[in-house]
C-alpha cells in the first residue's frame, strides 16, 4: 500500500552546511519531520556539488512520519551573482547599475537553471535570465 502524502513544505538551506537550528529547525519540527534525520540525508546529498550554495529543498511528509525531499539548482539571482563575483545587485535598478554580465554568461546561467525553469528553450531562459539581471540592475552585454 502506498503512503499518504500529508504534508509538502518547502525551505532553502545551506549546501552541506545545514545544522538543526532556526531557521531549518523549527519549520522541519511543524511539519512533524525528525530534523537530525533530514540534516544528515540533506548534508550528505549536497556536499559534492552544491557545497556552500543556497539550496530550495521540497519536502514531502507522508502519514507514518516519513518523508523524502527533493533538491533544486540554486536560486537564479545567487547564480547570477556568483557568475560576476558580487555581493548583491543594485537597489534601484533602473538609476544605478550594479555591474555587468556577458552573453555566454548567461547562457552558462541559463543551462545550470534549466531543470527549474519552464521554458522550452535555451533562448527563452536566456531571456528569463536577463530579466533577472534587468531587474537587479546588472546589465547585460555582448
């Protein structure tokens, strides 16, 4: 007999470096999940590929207390920033522009994001891509 799905939460956590306290803990102890269980599954799963980076992760909750989670590619502006090597982009971005970002960059930020995204393209996540970048105040150039 298959398990009942009880609960769907979603949380972002640092790749291999989650630990039990708040924020992770408290919202994993609502959902009725054993967090010591889910840190270790979610720091071993991320320590290769994704260590350091910030991680969605949804969560499924089932009636006897399982659960299993599934893990994303890191949110479109950290990738972006991490691309140009900047802390944050421009708070007012149609006055100041934060920097700037390459063609082929985003392209390389397109194709890493292509699993989450729903564009059935490489051209049209380019072009979510740099409404992103638009909307950080980096620019984009050829």
């Amino acid at each position: 007999m298959a398990k009942k799905l009880i609960k769907q939460v979603k949380v972002q956590a640092i790749g291999g470096k989650a630990t039990p306290a708040p924020p992770l803990g408290p919202v994993l102890g609502q959902a009725g999940i054993n967090i010591g269980e889910f840190v270790n599954q979610f720091n071993e799963k991320t320590r290769e590929n994704q260590m350091g980076d910030v991680v969605p992760v949804v969560i499924r909750v089932y009636d006897d207390r399982s659960f299993d989670f599934i893990t994303k590619v890191s949110p479109m502006s950290r990738l972006i920033l991490k691309k140009i090597g900047l802390k944050k982009g421009s708070s007012k971005n149609l006055v100041s522009q934060a920097g700037s970002i390459t063609k082929a960059q985003v392209k390389e930020v397109a194709e890493e994001k292509m699993p989450d995204l729903n564009a059935g393209s490489i051209e049209a996540a380019m072009k979510i891509v740099e409404g992103t970048c638009f909307s950080m105040g980096i620019k984009v150039t050829d």
